[in-house]
C-alpha cells in the first residue's frame, strides 16, 4: 500500500512491489494476479483504515459537532506532518488516484465515489447534527458542506504534497472551520 502511496500506480514496478512484499515475482502475480489487484486491493485497505480513523473522530458524541470535524482537520494535519519527506507529504492515496486514474478506469473512479459518498454522509450527519445544536451556524446544506469540508481535506493533502509547510496547511484548515462557525 505504501508503495503505491508513494509512487503512484504507474510509477510502481513489478520490482518495487516484490521488494516491499519481500516475494518474488511469481509469488506475488500468484497472490494477487497481477498488479491491478494487487492495487485495488490496497487501494480497498487504504480507505477502509482512512475512513474508520474518520468514523471513530466524528462518532464521538461527548464533543459537539464542531469540535469533532476540528478534531477531523487536527488527525489530517498530524498525518499531513507525519509524512513529509524532504519538506514534502505523500498526499493521500485516494486523491492521489483520484487524480491519476479516476478520469480513465471506470472501477477505480466507482470504488473512490462509494469512499467519497461514505465520508460525504458521515460529515453531512455531523453538520446537521451542528446546525441543530447551533455550534455551526452555517444555513448550507449539510451535504453541500460536507463535499466543502471534504473538498478542503483534498485540498490539504494536495498542497501539502506540493511542499506546502505546516503553517499554510493549518490556515486552510482554520479557514473551512471559520465558514463553518
């Protein structure tokens, strides 16, 4: 899955995925098939984990929903800082192939929508729930602010990706909450 995180799909050599597997070459089209399963299945565990991490921050009931989606852009700001490498972040799998192979393989593109909409959901339930209790005083949709927050998140990783420092990271994640509140 790092492999992949790091490089890419086309960039990951058969090579690159023997070494990180610790298989040789046959072993490993004999587990997986080939190298597209072996990186939808990867792809299926990155966000699976991504979005139980999620889950666990915006189920939690003791804060009030502001706070949980706060919390939400402080884990993706620890990852963000966790992962650069040479002043640079690994992004996220999932924008990552959003961006490289979304607009050509139609499985790939279906497999991150159902993510998307997964995340979508959860964030739309927590901001209404917000909107009830009056710690988010947005009037938007819900939905429509859940696709901004998600939008945003995208847009952290993506910069981060591009060397974006701590700082300039942590602005955009404090301004999405200011048009939150």
């Amino acid at each position: 899955m790092r492999t992949f995180w790091a490089n890419g799909y086309e960039s990951t050599s058969t090579r690159d995925l023997c070494e990180a597997l610790g298989l040789d070459r046959s072993s490993v089209y004999n587990a997986f098939t080939n190298k597209r399963e072996l990186f939808k299945r990867a792809l299926t565990r990155y966000m699976d984990a991504t979005t139980a991490d999620q889950l666990r921050i915006l189920d939690n009931h003791e804060l009030p929903a502001i706070e949980r989606i706060r919390a939400l852009f402080a884990k993706i700001l620890q990852t963000e800082a966790e992962n650069r490498r040479d002043g640079y972040g690994l992004g996220c799998l999932t924008v990552n192939t959003t961006m490289e192979l979304a607009g050509r393989d139609p499985e790939i593109a279906l497999m991150l929508d159902r993510n998307t909409e997964q995340r979508v959901v959860n964030l739309s339930a927590v901001i209404e729930s917000g909107q009830v209790d009056g710690d988010i005083s947005s009037t938007r949709d819900p939905a429509e602010l859940a696709r901004f927050v998600n939008a945003v998140i995208a847009g952290i990783r993506v910069a981060a990706q591009g060397g974006a420092d701590d700082a300039t990271i942590e602005a955009i994640a404090a301004t999405a909450m200011d048009a939150l509140a």
